[in-house]
C-alpha cells in the first residue's frame, strides 16, 4: 500500500484536479502539480535512512508498528480534504507528506524483519516477495488510480484507509522483535545534513524542471542553482561527520563490502531509468496513442493503466522465481541477465512508431517487466545479506533512498530530456499547426511561444490543452470546421507526436545507457557474499 500510495496519484492527477477545482494548467499551478507528484517521493527519499537507523537502536518491528498508525491517520484525512482550489491542493501535498512518513517507517525497516527472520538459503525468496510486493504496487497504483478515479477523485485516498487500519492492528498483534536492538546515540549532525541536503538537491531539480525567465527549463535560475549548490555542501559536510562520529546514521563503511556497494550503485541507476520509463510511457499513452485511436481525454488515465498491465505480469512472474533461483545460484546471473533484458526493451521502443501496434508495445512491456522482476528480487536480497546483523535496519534505509532518490531524479532528468527536445521543435509546429485551421499569425506566434512544459504536463494529464490555449474569443471567430478540428482527439496528438518522438529518443537512448552502466555495476559484485551471525565473512 505504502508503494502503491507513490503511484496512485499520478495516474489519478486529472480527476484529482477537476475535483478541488484546480487547473493545473495554468501557469502558476504547475508547482502544485509537481508537488503533488514529487512531496511523497522527496519525503521516502530523505527520511528512510534515518527511519533505518532507528529501527536499528529501538526496535523495527516498533518503528514498521507506528508506520502503520501515521500511513492510516494520514490516509484518512486525505480523504476528507475540505478545501477547493489552492487550499484544496496544500492540504493534499500536506497529509501527503505525512503519509509519505508512514510509509518510509515501513519500507525502512520491512526488509530488515525479514532478513532476520529468514534463514541464508530462504532469504532470497523471503526479501523477493517483498520487493515484488513493492514494486508491483508502483505499477499497480497505476491501474487501481485509473479505476477509483473513474468512481469519484476522493476514492483514489479511501483505498488506503480500510488496509491501513487492518495493517495496524494486524502489525501491532502479530509481529515480534527477532533482532536485538542495540541502543545508542542519535546522530544529530548526521541526520539533520542529510534530510537537509537531501530535501534541497531534490527540491531544486523540481523547480528545475519549470519555466525560468524566457527559458524553458529553471536550470539558471539562481534559485536552482543555490539550492543544487548548498545541497551537494550540506551532503559532503555529512560525509564528513558520518566519519567522525562513534555512531553515525549512515554506514558509510558499508560501501566497502562490494556486493553492498555494486547492488545500490545499480539500484540506483535502474529507478533512475524505471522512473523515466513509467512516466514516458503515461505521456506517451494518454497524450498520443490513445486519443488517436478514439479514446475520450477524460478516460485516458483508465485506460493508460490497463494498457501497461503486460508491464506488471512480467514484473509479477519473474520477481518471486527470480528471488527462489538466487537463493541456490547467486545474485549476479539473474540481477545483470534482467539489466541486460531492460536495456533491450528500451532499445527496442526507440523502434517503434509514436502510432504503434500494440502487440509489439506489449512484448516489450513484459519483457522490460521480465528483466526488472529478475533484476529486483536477487539484488534486494544480496544487499541485504552482504551487512552485519546489527546494520540491517540502516542497510535497508539507504537501499530504500538510493532507490527513491533514484524515482526523483528521473523526474527532473527525464522530463528535462523531454522539456528541451519539445523546446527544439514543437514552436514552428504548433505555429504552422493552428495557422493551418485559421488561427491568426499574431496569436499562432503567441501560444508557439509558451512554455512547452505546460504542453508537456497536458500529454501527461491526458489533456487537450488547444481550446484552453486559444480562448473561447478566438475559437468564436474560427470556422465551424477549423473549430471542431482544433478542439477534436486527434489534432493535438498528431500535432506533438513529432517533437515527442524526437524527445523520446533522447530519453529512451539515456535510460537504455543507463541500464547497461547498471548491468556493468551488477557483474563486478563478485561472488556471493554473506555476513555469517557470528560476524564472520562467507563467500560461496
């Protein structure tokens, strides 16, 4: 629920918006819109190490216990949200924040549990299942998000709050401490520059993406650029302080063990490349392909998640065999085979038409999905069994942030990709488009000239955003046809399938480099290496 609740929204943006009364078009509502994507992410990312750590010195089973409690007071009041417009949406990004909260209480310290409780030839599977679990709920809020948005906005909260109160009396009544915790010192200086410089750098890249001045992106604003630069000092100042403390937040010795260091350096590189896909392929379903095959704007979300199920059932299949697999023949084969598998079905979507046939599309989707359940499940549980018994909870942490800073970076590079490719090529086609139906030059020349990320956020809301751009004044003084035309399914999709495509290479070619550097890091892990109870080190 915690990792489906990171997704569900995404999907359910457009009926969200027109539920408050919000149009997140508008220039001044973009930060909303992005916030509303972003806040839960920036929060997992920042907090789940230091969630870790504690789980270590006080208890995981006491800090996944109150996870639950905070995700289910959270879930509740975003679903009686009272406020429209402005309000409406702080009050969203607020609670938001709260149950992202809840939720890295929970993928903080859920992997820790279960590498205690399982033994070394059962852990793979045990660790399998709950990456699975996770992961699936990325991909799964997409479809779940098209469904209840379809039966009222607010429905898209309500889903969570039934599992959330049975998921905390269950936590509370059901699970015991298996690990010992070992009480110390907080790291006050640790924590406070890591969430600090963390929160900043992501940040940054948020407003980094949105208009600056004339530019199309806010990469020279010095806003962004401050906040990129005091967060890179406030993270080296923690590097600094991680190595002066007798109890640091964060592990940095960790990183000497190889198959810890070389599993998160390609976790990291494949949330990366996973996030850009997942969002690419939104834009790509419900701004193009499927109101060019008839399908009505207000249902594109729906329908956008049905279409990447093949994504889920490969991820769904080879996750949990994967994970059972690894446990008798190592990490390695399966976690660099499923790399290998996800560059290719990247390459091969850079094959396809922006038109395509969607059986091809739906190959390449279980075939990226094969490789990411290959890839997840035997990583996760090499990470996990590569620390000492006293770190699990901490080593959970950083896999988790290095895999949600992984989904937020994507975000700004991706749609920065994305942002630039359309600024190359979209304003002389949006002119000679609306010239070609009538609009005046003077006006064609205005709406060209606008920043494309609002064109970009409208294929991504499965939104036609011509009749918003021209008015209802100038669309009067157009001709019945030219009218009709403009406002109809198909005119803004063909319209930007050009200058999306030539932005869809860009990103797919950039993910597609990424999995492979992530496939190189998964190979050099060495054999497989396991932290013995007695401390002492295994290799097999």
């Amino acid at each position: 629920m915690s990792a489906l609740d990171g997704s569900i929204v995404i999907i359910s943006l457009p009926a969200i918006f027109r539920g408050i009364g919000l149009d997140p078009l508008a220039p001044g509502n973009i930060g909303y819109l992005l916030w509303m994507i972003l806040g839960y992410l920036l929060v997992q990312a920042v907090l789940v190490v230091t969630l870790g750590r504690l789980g270590d010195m006080f208890g995981r089973v006491k800090m996944y216990n109150l996870g639950f409690v905070v995700f289910s007071v959270a879930s509740v009041a975003l679903s009686f949200d009272p406020f429209h417009a402005g309000g409406g949406a702080l009050w969203l990004i607020g609670w938001r924040i709260v149950q992202a909260v809840g939720g890295s209480m929970l993928t903080a310290n859920s992997a820790a549990i279960l590498t205690d409780a399982f033994p070394t030839e059962q852990r793979g599977m045990a660790l399998g299942v709950n990456q699975i679990t996770a992961l699936a709920g990325q991909f799964l809020g997409l479809v779940v998000g098209g469904l209840l948005a379809e039966i009222d906005w607010r429905a898209v909260f309500w889903v969570s709050v039934p599992f959330g109160l049975l998921g905390t009396i269950w936590s509370i009544r059901s699970l015991r401490e298996v690990g010992t915790p070992k009480r110390a010192k907080v790291d006050w200086g640790g924590n406070i520059t890591f969430a600090a410089g963390t929160a900043l750098l992501l940040a940054a890249i948020t407003y980094g993406i949105q208009p600056y001045g004339d530019a199309a992106t806010g990469w020279g604003s010095p806003l962004v650029l401050g906040g990129i630069g005091a967060g890179v000092l406030l993270l080296l100042l923690f590097g600094v302080i991680e190595t002066r403390v007798a109890t640091p937040m964060f592990q940095l010795s960790l990183f000497k063990i190889r198959a810890f260091a070389a599993g998160n350096i390609a976790a990291l590189l494949t949330a990366v490349a996973r996030g850009g896909m997942q969002f690419m392929l939104i834009i790509w379903l419900q701004g193009i392909w499927l109101p060019l095959h008839g399908y009505d704007y207000e249902r594109t979300p729906l329908w956008a998640g049905i279409y990447m199920l093949p994504l889920t059932v490969g991820f769904l299949v080879a996750g949990p065999v994967s994970g059972y697999l690894s446990d008798r023949f190592g990490a390695r084969l399966f976690s660099t085979g499923g790399l290998a598998l996800v560059a290719a079905a990247f390459l091969g979507l850079l094959l396809l038409p922006v038109d395509f046939p969607y059986p091809a599309f739906a190959a390449l989707l279980v075939v990226s999905g094969i490789g990411q359940g290959m890839f997840s499940a035997p990583n996760t549980s090499a990470i996990m069994s590569s620390v000492p018994t006293e770190q699990r909870g901490v080593a959970s942490g950083m896999r988790a942030t290095f895999q949600n800073s992984g989904t937020s970076l994507s975000i700004g590079v991706f749609f920065s990709l994305m942002i630039a490719g359309l600024a190359s090529s979209l304003p002389q086609t949006l002119t000679s488009g609306l010239q070609a139906h009538g609009v005046p030059a003077p006006v064609a020349d205005g709406v060209a000239q606008l920043p494309p990320v609002s064109t970009l956020f409208a294929a991504f809301l499965g939104s036609n955003p011509v009749g918003h751009l021209l008015g209802p004044d100038v669309l009067a003084g157009l001709a019945p046809a030219d009218r009709s035309a403009l406002t109809g399914g198909e005119f803004f999709p063909r319209l930007v399938s050009g200058p999306f495509h030539h932005g869809l290479v860009v990103v797919f070619t950039a993910a597609a480099v990424m999995a492979v550097v992530a496939a190189v890091a998964s190979a050099s892990r060495g054999k497989r290496y396991f932290h013995t109870p007695e401390g002492s080190k295994e290799n097999r």
